[in-house]
C-alpha cells in the first residue's frame, strides 16, 4: 500500500455512540407516547399490558446490545493502540516482509526467494510501474532461501528513477516448464509508522507494510 492511501484526520464517532443515542431518543419518545396514551385512555376499557412491557423489554434488550457493542469498541481501540505503539519500535530497523514490491529511492534493495524444488533455471525481472522488465539478474536455482541486491541500475547501465518496483521470478525446470517459488520476500528499513480506520503499518520509505506481512526485525548491521 502506497502511504498516500493512508486517511487522515478525525475519526468519526463510533456506531455505539451513534446507536446509543438514537435509541435514546426513541426510548423517549415512546415514554411521552405510552404516558399520553395512558391518561387519555378509556378507564373501562384499558391498554393491553402485554403489548406495553413487550415493547419496554424489546428496548431493555437493544440498549444492552449496545453496550456490548462499545464495551467491543472500546477493546478493540485498545489493541490498536497497542499495535500502534509496537509500530513505532520498529522505526530505525530493518525488517523483512512478505511482498515481491518495494519502492525505490536510490539505496540498495535486497530481494530474497525460496525456488521450489525442480527448479534449472532462474532469474529475477526489475518490472517498473508499467510491468515493463528494466533488469534481469541471476538467480540461485536449490530449494532454499537465497536473496540478490539490486543497485538501481536499468539493463543500460542506467539509474532507474525512484519509486515502485515489483521483482518477479522466473524459475523453469529442465522442460522448459515454469516452476514456482514457495516465498518472495522484501528487506528493507522502516522509517515511521502510519494507521487508518482498518489497520496499523510501519513505513519503507513511501510503502506502508502491515505489521502482520513482517516476517522478521533485526538491528541495522554496523559500519
């Protein structure tokens, strides 16, 4: 996800909120209702009783749903809140995600890959935003991990211009038949965090990265 997608401002108030009052402001009406009801009633001939407690226990019933529902809210706030602070304690890090697209701002990017088994051939294709392959580079054929480092150099020998970059792997068995790869994945250092509605992320550069697509954090290797 590109960092520009990220919402930002004030969030609006919560459905619970919202329900609570609206069912407040029924509940009040349908007392001033039943209270002009019953005085105005004829003696002889009262308002069923039934029908009156079966409405007030309907709105006893959605009231607690509601509550339920903002105690829920509530929870859940907490646990972003949570994740949130545990997003900022990668910033400065270099963490390694599940994703074959990194963005590009003129450092080196490392692409690691785990070829399945089968694999005789291998090479990894630059694409660049309009899917046009920039570079190729070797790749290691064995069923493990491996990565390879791209410079930022087109196949000129040319820098590539900064932003989005997606690596492809084209591993083929002895056929010529395509074999697939079991893990891409994208090391890079995280530079801040970010949130929307939905969920939290840390930030490579302009890319925003689940927490949950990390798959490993380490500190920054020393000069």
């Amino acid at each position: 996800m590109d960092i520009s997608t990220l919402t930002q401002g004030i969030k609006d108030p919560s459905s619970a909120d919202a329900a609570a009052a609206k069912i407040s402001d029924d509940l009040d009406m349908f007392l001033t209702l039943l209270t002009t009801q019953l005085q105005n009633q004829d003696p002889l001939d009262p308002m069923d009783n039934t029908e009156m407690t079966n409405q007030l226990v309907s709105f006893a019933g959605v009231e607690q749903q509601i509550a339920q529902n903002k105690n829920l809210e509530q929870l859940i706030n907490l646990q972003n809140a949570s994740a949130g602070a545990a997003a900022v304690s990668y910033i400065g890090k270099d963490v390694q995600i599940d994703s074959d697209v990194t963005t590009f701002n003129g450092d080196l990017i490392t692409f690691g890959y785990t070829p399945e088994a089968g694999a005789a051939t291998l090479s990894i294709n630059i694409l660049n935003t309009d899917g046009e392959i920039i570079r190729t580079l070797e790749g290691q054929t064995s069923s493990q991990r491996h990565t390879v480092t791209w410079d930022g150099m087109d196949a000129d020998g040319a820098p590539a211009p900064e932003g989005s970059y997606r690596f492809l792997v084209d591993a083929l068995d002895v056929e010529g038949e395509t074999v697939g790869t079991s893990q891409t994945d994208i090391t890079g250092r995280v530079t801040g965090s970010a949130s929307d509605n939905e969920d939290v992320y840390v930030l490579l550069d302009g890319l925003a990265v689940k927490l949950s697509d990390i798959i490993s954090v380490r500190e920054p290797a020393t000069a």
